[in-house]
C-alpha cells in the first residue's frame, strides 16, 4: 500500500546534515515503493540552486545529488514562490523543474497528505 509522504526541506544545503539526512529518506522511501511529495521552503530552496560548489568544504554539491530524483521516480517536486522571490532565485538557477506554490496554499497541500516529515 502507497502511503502519500511529504518531505519537507527547510535546511539550506550547507552547515548542518539536515539537507543530505532528508535527501537520504527520500531515497528510502522511493524504493519502498511510496508516493513521495518534496516540498522545499525558506533557506532549504538554496538545495535547489545548480552550480554549487562545496569543494572548499570537502562535501559533495547538493544541487547535483538532487538530480538523480527523476532516476527514482520522484517528480512532485514543489517550492514556496515567495521564498523562492524573496532570495532572488529564479527558475532558470534551479537544478531541477519544480512547481512553485504559494505560501497560502502551503497548509491545505500538507493536509492532503498521509504523512509529513521535515528536515
């Protein structure tokens, strides 16, 4: 039985282990066969961004770990338009296609889902 999993990222992708800890569950739980959403909002849509370039910390790009999503079948991948605006992301910087939700959609879209985790 699928269950709908929300993953939420609120981490930016350097500084702490919360970004790779919750790519980590998404995988897992992509190959138990589950209905996976992404959700990325405030600092966690600076995971999102391409060109990363961690070597001077000795980590690996964040941005580029995230591409291998579609690999595992993981396309609900969504992020808060305002956060997105406020840091002045655009779409073109980001790594891969998401779909932008407003934070006023924000709670209805997380009570259609049967479980939620943040990182």
């Amino acid at each position: 039985m699928s269950h709908k999993i929300l993953i939420i990222q609120r981490a930016a992708p350097y500084g702490s282990s919360l970004a790779r800890e919750g790519l980590d569950y998404v995988l897992t739980s992509a190959a138990y066969d589950q209905d996976i959403s992404l959700l990325f909002l405030g600092d966690g849509v600076f995971q999102l961004l391409k060109n990363q370039h961690s070597s001077g910390i000795n980590l690996k790009p964040q941005g580029s770990a995230l591409e291998i999503l579609p690999l595992y079948d993981i396309d609900k991948i969504y992020a808060v338009k305002e956060d997105l605006q406020e840091r002045n992301i655009l779409e073109k910087d980001l790594t891969l296609n998401i779909k932008a939700l407003s934070r006023n959609d924000i709670s209805a879209f997380i009570s259609q889902q049967d479980k939620v985790v943040g990182f």
